[in-house]
C-alpha cells in the first residue's frame, strides 16, 4: 500500500489501522511507511528487519528523536477501521498508530527544523522484551539512536507523560508428589502447595510513590496459574505467573528482591523483565515541550501508568518523555478509538516544538 503523507493526519491514520501489523508481522507496515520516508529529499532512511529509521542532516546542535512502535496486539473483529462521530475505531487506533500518524504528519512538515530529528518507527513492541526492534537497532546501531532528547509517541491523551513504571514478571512455582486421587494421602498435592503464595499475593498492599512530583501507582497481580496433569492425579507441579509493575524509585534488582522476599519458600524464576525511568522532567528541553503541549490544552505533566520504551532512552543516558493522541485506558481494548482531533493536535505540537527547540 502507498502511504499519501499529504492526507489530514485522522485520514493517514486511518490507513496506518487498515495495515494490519500484529507483533511479529509488521513487514507491510514497514515498508509502506519506509517507502513514504524515502521520497522525502531532507530525509535519509534505514532499515533493521522491520524498524525504519529516517533522519535530518542538517547539522544542528541538538538532535531529537521521536519515536512509536508499528506493532499491535492481535486483531478482534475491529479490523478494517473507520472515521466516525470524530473518532478514528479499530485496531491500533490508540496503541499506537494515531501516534504513528501524528509523527509522519509532522515528518512531511520539517524539512528545515531547529534541531536535528531522527524518526524511529519499531518493531516487536507488545511483546517480550528480547524481541524489541528499538532493542535490536540499539544493539546493532547505536549510531543511529544518538540524540539529546526522546519523545516517545504512546498514547497520552495528548498531554505530556513523564517516565513510567518498570515490569517484571516471575512464575512462582510449587512442587509435590504424583499419586491416585482416589489416595491423595499418597501424595502432596502441589496445587494445593500455592494457596500460600496466593494469600501473600492478595494481602500485598501496593504502593503510590512519588517521584520527582509525579505519583506511581504500583500494581501487583497474578496473571496466569497453571497445575496438574490428569482429572485422576494428584498433581505434583503447579505455578502462578506474576506481574509487579514498579515506580521509577527502584531499580529492577529491588524489585526482584521484593518478589524474592514475598514469595520465600517457593522457586522464583524471572521471565520478563525492563526497567522503570524517571520522569525527566526537569531537563530545559521537555520542559520547552511540557510548556507547548500545556498551551495546546494538554493541562499539566502526569506520571505514565505502565511501561514504555522511554526506559530504554532512560537507560542509554537521552531524556525522553510520552506525548500521544488517545487514552491509554483504551489501549487493547476491542472498541478501541482515538479522538481525530487529538492525533492532528500531536502533529501540530510536535511541528511547533521542532521549529522552536
């Protein structure tokens, strides 16, 4: 598919939602959007797998990267999307191809910005940390991700979202002893075995915590349990899969620790981890944006509720912040939708920030 840069940015949107781009698939998504980058003269485009990057050359002071991720989280039933009652509905809308538009839209205006800008356009996102294409290009292009200053485009409702909450997730497993359920005092019913670890996890108490002004909420929870082998054995292995996402006042061993301390007696094994990032706000340059995006109806600076990739930023020493139409709350739901008004907003405050900064 031909992407025309030249649409309203809803309009683009649109045609970003009607590329479908599950984790993992995002191969038409990519080239559409590289395809579209390249035609542009004051733009020089590369590409790792399935990550276009395009940047200026202008040789500015200061360079900015802006940044989302092509991927969703599987279709259901809201493919193909539509235009309607001011909103644009479907798959992606809000995570994150309203963003995405927003970026191309200013992308096709600043062909002479204030600094330099690099545009990342990932993939892998939704998925396990390993698989992250912002991870890849990192690793095998570290070049190409040099800059002073990030903003990520996630859905914020078009108001700015300083740092996020770090992610782990460990499997709690309890072990027993097989036997007939007809004799279960031949055996140890493993199953049984995390009631324990259950209570602990409910009686958890999560906290909010402060961070250089903003507030974090933490969150603890089961995600996933598992156990048994037969309708007729006792079973002798079970595990819980738990999730605790994390304020940006610790580092991912501490939270390691904590889970480690909760769950003792059991075997912890990590299968997922990132790690959080400060809000960053008192750097000039989002304060220059958090200024901007205010003036823009914005309203003030609120912690990020969840994890985005401006930790990856945050860990390779660049600033970064979250600024994106659509409300987050919606993302991944199945009546996913995004204010059209919001993803041209973005655009327009991304253009003015560029020109300015």
């Amino acid at each position: 598919m031909v992407l025309d840069l030249d649409l309203p940015p809803a309009e683009l949107a649109l045609q970003l939602v009607n590329i479908s781009s599950v984790s993992g698939e995002e191969q038409a998504l990519a080239g559409a959007i590289g395809g579209a980058l390249s035609a542009l003269p004051h733009l020089t485009c590369r590409r790792d797998g399935d990550t276009v990057v395009a940047q200026t050359s202008l040789g500015r002071r200061r360079r900015v990267i802006v940044a989302g991720h092509l991927d969703t989280v599987p279709v259901a039933g809201n493919l193909p999307g539509r235009l309607a009652d001011g909103r644009l509905w479907g798959r992606g809308s809000v995570d994150m191809k309203g963003g995405l538009a927003a970026m191309l839209a200013a992308a096709v205006r600043l062909d002479s910005p204030a600094s330099d800008v690099t545009w990342v356009f990932y993939d892998n996102e939704e998925v396990a940390q390993a698989k992250s294409g912002l991870g890849r290009v990192q690793r095998h292009h570290p070049d190409w991700l040099a800059g002073d200053f990030a903003i990520l485009c996630e859905p914020t409702n078009a108001r700015l979202e300083g740092g996020c909450n770090g992610t782990i997730r460990v499997v709690v497993r309890a072990h027993g002893t097989a036997a007939h359920s007809a004799r279960p005092w031949m055996g140890v019913n493993a199953i049984h075995g995390l009631v324990p670890a259950l209570g602990r996890l409910v009686r958890f108490e999560p906290a909010t915590v402060r961070v250089d002004g903003l507030d974090y909420r933490e969150a603890l929870n089961a995600v996933g349990i598992e156990g048994g082998t037969a309708p007729n054995v006792i079973p002798d292995r079970a595990a819980v899969t738990v999730n605790y996402r994390f304020a940006p006042d610790k580092p991912e061993s501490e939270a390691r620790r904590i889970l480690e301390a909760l769950f003792e007696g059991y075997q912890v094994e990590v299968v997922d981890s990132a790690p959080s990032a400060r809000p960053g706000l008192t750097n000039p340059a989002a304060g220059r944006l958090a200024a901007i995006t205010e003036a823009h109806g914005g309203g003030p600076a609120i912690a990020k509720e969840g994890w985005t990739d401006v930790a990856r930023f945050y860990q390779a020493g660049i600033p970064a912040v979250n600024l994106g139409p659509g409300d987050p709350s919606l993302a991944h739901q199945d009546d996913e939708a995004c204010p059209a008004e919001q993803i041209g907003r973005v655009a327009d405050i991304l253009v003015e920030y560029l020109v300015r900064n």
